[in-house]
C-alpha cells in the first residue's frame, strides 16, 4: 500500500488527530484488502448514525471533539431516533439520549442530515462512473447498479473516515475490471406477468443475494427501463439475503444497455431460473402463512413519492383496521400532504425506520411487508414473525383487518 | 498438537474453544450487540454466543453495520476470544481497527487458507497470536 506524501503525513497528524485517525482507518483497511493505493472519492453516505451501543457514539464524539470535518459532501443514513414524531421511538432515556448524541455528533462533523437510506432519492445523485464511499448496504446496491457509480461495501465508522479525508482504497468495485457480470441469470422461464409485478423484485433479489452472493449478476429477460423503485427493492433484498454490492439489470442499469456490456464481453455461466426456485425464494421471506396479523410495515427503503402514491391509490379513503407503518424521508413528509394516509390509520415514520428502532408494540406478533429486506431482518431484530405480501396484499389485509394474499402470479 | 498459520488482518491473542459457523452470518442483525448471541432465528446456529470463543466463521453476508455490532461486543467486554475467516472481510476487520484505535483492546483476526479452515473444527481448544493458530 503506498500513501502519497500528503496523505502519510495528514496519517501523521499534520492536519489533526481526527484526520489522522480517519486516514489510518482508510490505509489500514486498504491495506488489507490488498489495495495498492487511495483514491480520491466525489461523495459519501454515511450509515455509522444508527445506534447500536455507547461505543459508536464515542467514536462520533472523539471525531467532533477533534474538530473534524468531512472533506466531500456527505448524507446519513438513518438513526435511532425520530426527530419529526419524538412520542414514535420507544427507546429507554439511555437509547434516546445516546442516540440522539452520536446523531449530533454526525451533524457537527458537517454531513447533511437527511436521515435517510434512500439519499439517491433525496437528491445525492453522483454521475455514472465517478468514485464515490457509500455505507449502507441498500444505498451501496443502488448507487453502484442503478446510478453507475461506483463504490465499494463501505462498513460503519470506514464511511465517515473516507469522508473525512475523501478518500478510499482502490479496490474491489472501484475498478471497471471488477464491475464485469460473472453469471447471467435468464428469467425468461417466469411468466411475464410475474416478471412485471412489483412484488416479484424483493423475491428476486433474496434469491441473489443467497444464490449468487458477491458475484455479479446480469440479469435479463425482464422488461426493459424497470422503474426505480423496483430496482431499489430488488437491490435491497439481494443486499441483505447476501453480499450483493451490484447487479446488473439488461435493458434498466446503466452499465447494462447489452448483456455484452455487462459482461464486459468476457464468459459468464447462466442460471435459468424456474417458478419452482422463485416459489421457494417468496417462501423464504415468510416466518408464518395463517393466523392474525397485527400490522403492516412500509418503507425499507424509504418510500418513495411513487410508492406513497400507490399505497394512497390502493387504500382509496379506505380505514385500516391495523397499525400501517410508513417509513420515509423526513425531506418527503415535509413537503407532502400525508393526512389522507394518517386519517385512515397509517404512521408516518421519518428519520429511522421500524426493523432498526424500537416502534412497534413489543408484544411479538406478525407483521406483514411488501419489503423483503423488512422480511429478511424483522424475525430477529423485532420477534416478530413475518408475512410477505405485494403492497395490495398489506393494503387489502390491512383494510379487512384479516390476511389476504393474491396466489395466481406465483402459481 | 497442530500449528497453523493465517494471514494477519488484525493483530492481537486469545484463547478459548472454537465455535464453527459455517452458514453465512451478519452481525448486525444477526448477533445482539447486548448478549454476543445469534439471535437469527433461521440461522442454524440461533442462540449460541460469541463471547470468549474462538469462532470460525466461514462467510459473512449482509449488513454493512457489522462493524458496529463487533466494536460494540469489544467495547462491552464481551467480544469472541479471536475470530477465524474463511474469506477477508473489511467490515467486520474495521470494527476491531475501530476498537484498537479507540483503545478498547485488540482482536486477532484471521484469515485461514480453505485447507487449515477446515480442520476449524466445533468444540477443539485453541489458540491464536500473531499469525498462528494453535489446535489442542
């Protein structure tokens, strides 16, 4: 690993202890990774916000207190607290305050607190091929597959150390070499109207991130120019069924116009997939099939404007007879009418999200998702069981206050 | 007796028994940074903990706050004895760099050759230092 002068000596303190700490933290971690040098990065987001004990609001601290500052613009991810709707997060004071500390701290050291994990909705947008250090699995999944730039699966605290000193290693996805598809994942053998559902993004992703894990997929036969949503919900799924940092989507992703673009015109091995894999991949998402449902979580990622239009138009002024949490960008709800949707039972929440603070009821119960990564973390993170649904199964199920799910597209 | 050598990710020693986890695990959301147990009711291994042992991990999959989780295990005293890899992993590497640099102590952790992951075997007494393993 060789550092520039410049950067041996900011390691040496010459600009501060934080600098240094940061710039440690980079080399060391390039190193490891058998990275030959740094590279200057554009942007950060930074997902080392949410508490998850005293230790990370320390580090936060030691950096404020050390007067650092990030060196590139930087979003953050989501914390432990609501901060638009205090009375939703039902942590001790010890929680609340602690995460409420480490969430200034981020602030002090100059990142935009957009309390979000879907920045790339809210505006930070980097250019397709350019550099960048983005935690959050989600964000990374979408940055490096829908925007094209490129990033490597930043971890909490090596996030705010890039964006400190705007650099990171040069490795890993950073280098177009890397960014080549290895596996072609025909999905031609699924009936198109599957293929064009919603519902059927979050199943595919949770099939990639556990079959094909760090490989890099090009997947084709899907309809061409697939929205953003969908590929933000696939990209979520595959990042926490496994360690998908990018996928390719033929005829959607920016790197993918062709499958040989994608392939960088090098081999790649090919998986058909069948409904029988698929089938078994939805199956995986659920913890219970019957029995009551207690309510319903929206929102991981953040909903989008499109998505909360469509949760307004399948409910159609109808009640809900159960809790439906919606969790989205606090810069959304700000300038959004939401009413509607709480008039009819819905409850907005910003700056955090449901499988990552303690909101629900701690009861136990089931819930049930259109978010496969909600399906994925919510058994363990939450104790409750889950049911994963399309978003008008949560609606349907929610306003009939008992579970309905439509079969005839997995069939 | 078997001595083994690893390549050093993050340098440091323990002792204790070894706990092999060959499904593909996340910290974050998979282990409660309070107990140090795997809370994933889906993972093969639910409910064992972490603290003291030697554990061979053979993936790690998922969040990318796993450096979290394990700085928060060290901070708390309750952090497994060493960790023992199968494949580099940064993520979880950064949160014993964090905890070093934090002065909270050091975790040894290392990457095995496939060969010598394989003799990582549940329950064998060992011991890690610097680069080297030490099967009882």
């Amino acid at each position: 690993m060789d550092l520039s002068p410049d950067e041996r000596r900011i390691a040496e303190g010459a600009e501060g202890p934080a600098k240094a700490m940061s710039m440690r933290l980079v080399a060391e971690t390039g190193r490891l990774l058998g990275a030959p040098r740094l590279l200057t990065v554009a942007s950060a987001h930074v997902d080392g916000c949410l508490y998850h004990g005293d230790s990370g609001t320390h580090f936060a601290e030691r950096l404020a207190a050390d007067r650092g500052r990030v060196a590139v613009p930087t979003t953050l991810n989501v914390g432990a607290l609501d901060m638009l709707h205090p009375d939703r997060v039902k942590g001790d004071a010890h929680h609340r305050e602690m995460a409420g500390r480490m969430m200034r701290a981020y602030e002090q050291l100059g990142c935009r607190p957009t309390w979000t994990c879907a920045p790339y909705q809210a505006g930070h947008r980097p250019a397709l091929g350019t550099d960048v250090a983005w935690g959050e699995s989600n964000a990374v999944a979408f940055c490096n597959s829908v925007l094209g730039a490129r990033t490597n699966r930043y971890g909490d605290f090596l996030d705010i150390a890039c964006a400190l000193v705007g650099r990171a290693p040069d490795y890993g996805l950073h280098r177009k070499e890397n960014r080549r598809a290895t596996v072609i994942v025909d999905t031609s053998g699924l009936s198109p109207a599957l293929r064009d559902a919603d519902v059927f993004y979050p199943v595919l992703g949770t099939w990639l991130g556990a079959v094909i894990g760090s490989e890099i997929a090009a997947i084709t036969g899907l309809p061409p120019g697939q929205n953003e949503d969908r590929l933000k919900a696939l990209g979520a799924a595959a990042a926490s069924a496994g360690a998908v940092g990018l996928f390719h989507v033929v005829g959607s992703t920016p790197e993918a116009p062709t499958l040989a673009a994608a392939t960088q015109g090098g081999t790649a091995r090919t998986i058909r997939l069948t409904p029988e894999m698929i089938r078994a991949a939805r199956d995986r998402l659920s913890t219970a099939s019957e029995g009551a449902i207690d309510c319903i979580a929206l929102g991981s990622p953040h909903f989008s404007e499109g998505e909360m239009s469509e949760l307004r138009r399948l409910a159609a002024g109808r009640r809900f007879r159960m809790p439906v949490y919606v969790c989205t960008r606090r810069d959304l709800v700000e300038k959004s009418d939401l009413s509607d949707l709480e008039d009819a039972g819905a409850v907005i929440v910003a700056d955090t999200c449901v499988v990552v603070t303690p909101i629900l009821p701690d009861t136990g119960g089931t819930l049930m998702t259109n978010s496969g990564k909600f399906a994925h973390y919510g058994p363990a993170n939450l104790g409750y069981d889950v049911v994963y649904g399309s978003l008008a199964d949560c609606v349907e199920t929610a306003v009939e206050g008992r579970l309905l799910r439509a079969e005839a597209l997995w069939r | 007796m078997t001595a083994l050598s690893g390549e050093m990710l993050v340098a440091g020693k323990g002792t204790g028994t070894i706990l092999r986890v060959d499904h593909a695990l996340s910290f974050w959301g998979g282990v409660d940074p309070k107990t140090a147990r795997i809370t994933d009711p889906r993972h093969p291994r639910h409910n064992e903990c972490l603290t003291g042992r030697v554990v061979a991990l053979a993936e790690l999959r998922g969040s990318s706050s796993s450096s979290a989780v394990l700085l928060e295990l060290i901070h708390a005293k309750i952090a497994p004895a060493a960790i023992l890899l199968r494949d580099t992993d940064a993520i979880l590497a950064l949160g014993a760099l964090v905890a070093r640099e934090m002065g909270y102590g050091d975790l040894a952790m290392l990457k095995m050759s496939r060969d010598d992951f394989a003799l990582l075997v549940e329950g064998r007494h060992a011991h890690v230092e610097g680069p080297r393993v030490v099967l009882d």
